[in-house]
C-alpha cells in the first residue's frame, strides 16, 4: 500500500513537456509545462526532431521544478508515470526513457499510461480537487472513485492529434482497485478536430496553433453565414472486413464500429478552401500571413487582436461558420452516443475542449437533456504531467507495473 501516495508523471507526447506530482489520484501538488509553440510556430505545425530535442532540454530541469513545487524528493514518491503513446515516437522515447532511468535507479515502480487515457483523467482529477475543496473528501488511503460525476461516462477527447469517443467505466471498489476500462465508441476517420483547425488557420493566414485564433476570431463573424455541413459516413460494402487504409481507422476497423458515432473532418477543410477560391480570398489570406510574420520577426509577438485588425468581415463569418459547424458536428454525435449506450454523464477533454463555443453549446445541451457534462480547466485541457499521474493511481493500487523493457508505441489503443 502507498506510504505517501506521490506519484510523478511525466508528459512527452508531442510538444509539450510537462512533469507533475500528484498525491493519490486527487490532489495536484505540482504540475509545470514547457510549450513549445513559439518553435513551432514559423513552421506551421510541429517538427518531430525539434520537439525531441526540447523535451532532451526540458524534461530533467522540469522534474526538479515540480519536486520543489510540491515540497518533495525523489525518495518520497511511491512510482513514477510517464506517457508511452500514442504519440510522436522520438517525443515519447525521451519521457520514457528518462522515466525508467529514474525507477531503475531509486527502484520505484513504473507505470505507463495511454496519453488519451490521461486526457479523461484530467477531468476525473479536476472532479475529486473540487469535492476535496468543498469539504467533500479528503485524500486518503484510496481515491474518491465513488466521483460526483455518474458513471459511465461517455468520454469525448477532442484535440489536435485524436478525436474519439469512449465509454469510460471505474474500476470495482476495494482493497485493490483494477484499471479504469474504456470501450471506443467512434472516432475520426481522417483528420482530428483539433488539426482541422490548426490546417484552415494556416490556409487563412492565422498563426500557429489554430483553435485559439479561430475561437476569439468566431465571436465577431456570422456563424451561419457559410452553410457548411457534414454528410453522413457510409460503409463502403466492398471495404468491410479488409485491412484499414486511413491513418484514423488503422486502430479500429469501420465495420466495428456504428457509422453515427464515426467523424470525418477532412471534407469541411476541402470546403474552406473552395470557398476562398471561389470567392478570391486568396490573396487577402496572404496578405494577412505576411503581415503577422512581420510582426512576429519585428519581436512584436502577434495576438489575434492584430489578426482581427488584418481580417474583413468575410474572412470573419467564414472562420465562425467553420467553428459553428465542427462544434455541431461534435456535439451532435457525441450526444447520441452518450444516449445509445446509456451514459450517465459526459466528459469533454483535449486542447478542443478549452474552445468556448463548444463549451456553451454542449452546456446547453446536457441541461436540455439533464445530463451532466464536465470538462477540465483550460489548463489541464491541453498536454499536462497531472492527467499522466492521476491515471496512474489506480494501476498503482493494482499493482500494474511496466517492466524496464517499456518502449514507445505510437499507435497504442485505449481499450
């Protein structure tokens, strides 16, 4: 049984480093991000051998930044966690890496925790911090599984590498709790949420990464100026049973899942790039592409309050009809998931659930139905160490170590 209940995670999946302390699955002692987007921003996405080499910089100088956050050492924590997909391969072999050298050498345990995994976590933590903060519970020999959230709970991670759906349920009580078990629902079948937004910025002329900018750009365009919509997948009869040839259905075969809860964003990216051209808003995307990177090589960091000053009202109802629809899209097979399975409560979590539309609208719409919906601060929306190390109490308490032979998969299944 845990002595201290600490237990360090470390977050290397893309590019964002991050290291946390977390105590017992529920409360956060510490939790430190190195962001990476001013690097990768001149490029308009993330360069994997770039992104290693700042996790190399970043991973042993963050470590001890949230050990003296949390007022420990090395010695006080029970386990170390650490991201082992999916992922970027280099990105996730330097956490990993440094995550076995760090239980070989103090000869703690190891745990490893599917990145998405973590994602439903970070509102599951976030949901024991405010029981615990209300006088709810405090952190004792097991976690407050028994969550104010009802379960299951119908799980939407939506970011820029992963848009699913999963039906999360926890683990039995006990003296020895097993893993939480997740069955996938739907998933994207091209690109995620997250990337449609970062690609139509870029074809806009906006920075890097693109759901912020299109998030505070939104309220000032008409959100149903552009008629976009979302044609309803179908299963091609000739491809059942025949190996996947997308990258998002390479884990999970169509014919195994319901073609309602299956997304596609790739056509609504197409469609914003007719409509530029059709209505010759090409050069103006340009323009405004070479004005921000004056800005930025000025050291004049751009805000989107000087890509609104660049924007024509055009520009601004195309970039809040795309929101609008993607958001709809969102919501609507999310919420008929959640009722064909049965969930009692939904999770949104991911870099797309910090954008304020989809906050709203998926409020309004679990209070129409009288279904409760949680999504985690802005903080803990994007990649953070916290999720990594409070997935990783219940396999504590279990007992499901990963062996010093732990590789990098990134591909790995949440299931």
């Amino acid at each position: 049984m845990a002595a201290s209940g600490l237990i360090l995670g470390i977050e290397s999946s893309c590019d964002e480093t991050a290291v946390a302390v977390v105590e017992r699955g529920t409360k956060t002692r510490s939790s430190i991000v190195a962001s990476q987007i001013a690097m990768h921003a001149p490029y308009g996405g993330v360069v994997p051998e770039l992104a290693s080499r700042e996790h190399l910089r970043n991973v042993v100088p963050l470590t001890r930044a949230a050990l003296a956050q949390a007022g420990c050492e090395l010695r006080d924590l029970d386990a170390i966690a650490v991201t082992n997909g999916p992922g970027l391969a280099g990105a996730l072999l330097v956490g990993i890496t440094y995550a076995k050298a760090l239980a070989f050498a103090l000869a703690k345990p190891l745990i490893a925790v599917n990145h998405l995994e973590g994602h439903i976590h970070a509102v599951l933590l976030e949901d024991r911090q405010r029981r615990a903060g209300a006088g709810m519970g405090e952190p004792g020999p097991l976690p407050a599984e028994e969550a104010a959230l009802p379960m299951p709970a119908l799980a939407l991670v939506v970011s820029g590498g992963h848009t699913h759906l999963f039906l999360a349920r926890p683990p039995s009580a006990g003296p020895e709790m097993g893993s939480w078990r997740y069955s996938l629902i739907g998933r994207t079948l091209d690109d995620a949420a997250g990337e449609a937004f970062d690609k139509v910025a870029k074809l806009l002329g906006l920075g890097y990464p693109g759901g912020p900018w299109i998030d505070h750009l939104a309220q000032f365009g008409d959100p149903k100026a552009v008629p976009f919509t979302f044609s309803q997948i179908k299963v091609k009869s000739h491809l059942e049973g025949k190996a996947p040839r997308t990258k998002g259905a390479l884990t999970a075969p169509i014919a195994d899942l319901d073609r309602h809860f299956l997304f596609s964003f790739s056509g609504i990216k197409t469609a914003v790039l007719r409509y530029v051209e059709v209505n010759q808003m090409r050069a103006g995307c340009e323009a405004r592409q070479q004005a921000l990177m004056a800005m930025a090589a000025s050291g004049h960091r751009p805000t989107w309050q000087d890509a609104r000053a660049l924007c024509d009202q055009q520009t601004l109802d195309l970039i809040a009809s795309f929101q609008h629809a993607v958001v709809g899209d969102l919501l609507r097979k999310t919420f008929a998931a959640a009722e064909a399975v049965d969930a009692a409560s939904v999770l949104v979590t991911g870099g797309v659930a910090a954008n304020r539309e989809l906050r709203v609208r998926f409020t309004a719409e679990a209070a129409e139905r009288g279904l409760p919906v949680a999504f985690p601060t802005p903080a803990l929306s994007t990649d953070n160490a916290a999720m990594i190390a409070a997935a990783a109490w219940p396999r504590f308490l279990a007992r499901e170590f990963a062996g010093l032979d732990l590789e990098a998969d990134p591909r790995l299944v949440l299931s």
